[in-house]
C-alpha cells in the first residue's frame, strides 16, 4: 500500500528565510507519481508540481524548487526567500500507475512565513 | 486552464437532512472525478472514485448509503450526504481527471464545500 509521510507539522519562519519541507513516500510500484498541492486559508487547493518516478532531475520554478531522490524515497520541497503569500498548509501526494490515478496524501505541513 | 466548481461553497443544515454536492467541469469532459473529505487541520481522505455511468468505488470504512454518488454526466458528479449528522460536518472537496488524461495525469480540484450540520 502506499503511503506519504510529511513529519513536519507546523513551521514558522521570518519572511526571506528558505525554508523545505520534507516528504518521503513508500510504495510498491516501479511506475508512481508525486505531486505538491499548497492549500491557502481559502481551502482552495493549488497545484504546484507533478513528477513521475523515471524523472529524478531536480526542478527550480522561481522561488520554488524541488528534489526527488528515488534512494531514499524522498520528493522534499524548498521555498527560497519566503514571503507572507507563502503561508498556506502544502501537500505531499502519491499516486500509483496501477490505481486510477487515486492519490495518497500526506498529513500536510502547515507553514506559517511572519514579516 | 481546467476548471471545476462546486455547489454550494457552504451549506448549514440541521441533523437528519440530506445534503446535496455538486461537482462540475466547466470546460473539460471527466471520465472519473473522485471525492475527498478534509477535517479542520487534517489531510484529505479519499472517500470515493466516480466513474462517469457507473456505480462509484468506496474506499474501505466509507458508507456507500450514507454517501450516494451519482456521476450522470461527464461534467458532472454528486454527492449526496443522507440523513447528515454533525460527526459528517467537514469540507469535501471534488477533483475530476480529464477524459484523455493518462494515469497519473494531474487532478484538477474543486474549491471545496464546507458542510455544517447542526
């Protein structure tokens, strides 16, 4: 079965600090997809990265930046030079090729960015 | 950009009533739409897959009674909270995967609606 584990609850930081968020999945399948989902206060959730398993390239997109290490099951996320906009809860998900598409979330890390 | 919506955004309703969520894409066609449940400070749990003409897979510990799916259309799913109680007080939220999308594909979200049962 898989399973997505975010250890951290609750971060808070002053803007312009960086700051990463942890993620580290199991699962079985050879072919599987991870993904980031910010949730801002308003509830709506926001896509952010999508990475499937054979694409360990690591991804910067502005003050965004992403590292996937298939050795230690990992997809961690770094948020450079924070700003108050970034306060939100951010999701970890898996989904395996063989489940529809059905996505497994972690437990959300809830980053709060004091100016 | 895909867009779905959900109907209504917010909805207070008293103990034993049935509560009606729409979820819509506005301008894609979904094949499957799935249906996620959020407690304050949680995660999302994955309630059901809804296949669009056919009957919805329930994830283990979710009652199919209580949560009637319909997926009617390929724009459009519902769930229908019956006889809600204030335990079902929660925010559901509706993701719907576009009709060529691949496994994997990303799900496009609904805003959410938040159920209050007094």
């Amino acid at each position: 079965a898989q399973k997505v584990t975010q250890a951290q609850t609750e971060i808070s930081v002053v803007e312009k600090e960086d700051v990463t968020l942890d993620c580290v999945y199991e699962t079985r399948d050879t072919t599987y997809y991870l993904f980031w989902y910010k949730q801002p206060p308003s509830g709506e959730l926001v896509f952010l990265i999508r990475r499937n398993s054979f694409d360990e390239q690591n991804e910067i997109s502005g003050r965004y930046s992403w590292n996937f290490q298939k050795s230690t099951s990992s997809f961690n996320f770094t948020i450079t030079a924070s700003q108050v906009v970034d306060s939100a809860v951010y999701f970890c998900a898996l989904s395996e090729a063989g489940a529809n598409s059905k996505l497994t979330f972690g437990k959300g890390i809830t980053l709060s960015v004091r100016p | 950009g895909a867009v779905v919506s959900q109907h209504p955004s917010r909805v207070i309703c008293k103990s034993g009533t049935s509560v009606k969520i729409e979820c819509r894409s506005l301008d894609f066609q979904a094949t499957t739409m799935f249906w996620y449940r959020q407690f304050p400070k949680k995660s999302l749990m994955l309630m059901a897959t809804s296949n669009e003409g056919s009957k919805a897979t329930y994830e283990q510990g979710v009652e199919k009674d209580k949560f009637l799916i319909n997926h009617a259309s390929l724009t459009l799913s519902t769930l229908t909270v019956t006889s809600a109680h204030p335990e079902d007080s929660s925010f559901y939220i509706c993701s719907a995967s576009p009709i060529l999308a691949g496994v994997g594909d990303e799900q496009f979200f609904g805003p959410g609606t938040r159920l209050t049962v007094l």
